[in-house]
C-alpha cells in the first residue's frame, strides 16, 4: 500500500524530528557540562580549567558505549589531571627560575667570550634577554596581566627570524649606547631568584657582571627592539618564555578573569594557548578527535 504524503505533513514530521534531536542533543550537551563540573570539583581545579576540559574531555564524554566510554574517559581524565598537577604555578615558576639560572642559555659573547664587554665600563653585559625573562618572571610571580596580550599562537624562537637582519645587526651595534646609563647589578634585583652568573667570562679574565634594568622594558615603545642575541624582538621573546615554555594553570586563571565574560573568543584563545603549549595535550585532543569519530578506536 503506498501512503502519499503532502508537503503540510512532511514538513510537520520533519520538524517534530528535528525537534527530538535537538532535545537529545540538549540531554547530551548538560551531561557533558555536569561531568565537566565533576571533574573540576574532584581535582579541585579553578575554573580556566573548564575550557580546556571542555576541548579535551567533551568529545570523549559523547561516546555512546557505556563500557568502552569509562575506559577512555578514565584514562583521558588521569592524562588531563596529570598535564595540569604540571602546570601550576609552583611548578612552572620552579622550572622558570632553573632556566634564569642557566648561565649558558644566555650566553652571546663573540669569540672565546662568554658575554658581551663593555670595554668603557669594564664589566661584562648579560643579555637584553636575561631582562626580558626577569619580567615574565616577575610578572606571573606578581600576578600581573602579561604586558603585550594575548598572542593569536605559540613563539617559537628556533623558527625564521620575523625582522630583517639589517634591524638585527642596527639594534646590535646601537647595544652599548642605548643601555650603558641603565646598567644594575643582577643580585639587586634577581637575587632572590638566580643564585650564579657567568663570571668566568673568557680569556680576558673575570668581570663584574651587569644587567640592563628592568625598567627599560617596562617602556611599551622596546616592544619591537630587536634582541641581539637571537634575533627577536622584545615582545616576541616575552611571550616565549610566558606561553610557549611557562605557561601555568594560575596564569590562564588570571588572564581568563581579566577578559569580558562576553568575549568567548578571547577566553578560548588563552585556553587553546594552554593546550598547545602542552605536547601531551595536543595529543590527546588528537586522540579524543579519533574517539569521536570512531568510538572503537584505540588509544
């Protein structure tokens, strides 16, 4: 028996169909969030968290297979928990403060030499560098909002140079006389922070050991210095060492609470900051993408 259906009736089992879905999609759609809630609260995480678990954990939580979705929700869950128990403050500033004090990572002498001399002071010059990074500390330890905003992605300082090297090689030659009245003794202001310097500078013996001030990045026109030593502006460097390598949980928190609460694509753009800065996390927002494709997938 064939049933004939007019276009009234069609449109209205369409629309009641779509209308079930929708429904379905909402039921979904509140459990993800109660799980993401439950999440939280286990591991009594601050609420930046919810964005990135959203990213991560959402997918996985979508899995219509009850055994196969406790298996692989545990097991993204612990990965998630165990990236982010890494990623405090007190974590990342710990392994801030052993970059500060590595004394070959800022190294850029010519020559035998360990460090840049200034011949008319007589003391040996740590690197604009080794400023910029005592800033990025100091700002996340003082929970200030990072002076040059949210970068759209991750620096990467062992990519291509973004300036000319014409600029470079300027800000380079220019070094000694724009910052020799700002020179100050390290220990004044990273004391607390960095224990040793380079003071075995090279052939030429030892030298006291300066630093350009803090003071002098603080000025918003430095942004697009270029940095000697490697080639990168000041606010590229900054925001190397504050996202792509010292990124905490806190720091997202507190950059999460600055941004409007109307301003979704700022507050992702932190979080996915967070997640890129993180290998683990990029590859398990790798696998939970293959989860929701294929529930059966291994991981």
């Amino acid at each position: 028996m064939n049933i004939t259906l007019t276009s009234e009736q069609l449109y209205s089992i369409i629309k009641e169909e779509i209308k079930r879905e929708l429904l379905e999609q909402q039921v979904i759609e509140e459990g993800i969030v109660d799980s993401i809630k439950d999440f939280l609260k286990r591991n009594a995480f601050p609420a930046a968290v919810a964005g990135i678990a959203m990213a991560v954990l959402g997918p996985v939580y979508k899995i219509t297979s009850d055994a196969e979705r406790e298996r692989k929700v545990q097991r993204t869950e612990q990965a998630l928990e165990n990236t982010i128990e890494s990623n405090t403050k007190a974590e990342t500033q710990k392994e801030f403060a052993e970059y500060l004090n590595n004394t070959a990572a800022f190294r850029w002498g010519k020559g035998g030499q360990r460090m840049m001399i200034d011949e008319v002071e007589g003391v040996a010059v740590m690197p604009l560098s080794f400023t910029v990074a005592m800033v990025a500390f100091e700002d996340k330890r003082k929970g200030n909002v990072p002076r040059f905003g949210i970068p759209d992605g991750l620096m990467k300082l062992n990519a291509e140079p973004t300036v000319p090297s014409e600029r470079a090689e300027r800000d380079s030659n220019d070094f000694f006389g724009k910052f020799r009245s700002k020179y100050i003794f390290p220990f004044n202001v990273a004391g607390d922070v960095v224990k040793k310097l380079p003071t075995d500078i090279g052939p030429g013996g030892a030298y006291s050991v300066v630093m350009v001030s803090p003071t002098v990045i603080e000025d918003d026109k430095m942004a697009n210095y270029v940095l000697p030593e490697n080639a990168r502006t000041v606010k590229e460097y900054y925001n190397w060492v504050y996202y792509s390598e010292y990124l905490s949980i806190e720091d997202v928190q507190m950059i999460v609470n600055k941004i409007s609460p109307d301003n979704l694509a700022a507050r992702q753009k932190i979080q996915q900051l967070f997640i890129d800065a993180n290998p683990s996390l990029v590859q398990l927002q790798q696998q939970v993408q293959s989860f929701k494709e294929d529930p059966s997938t291994e991981d």
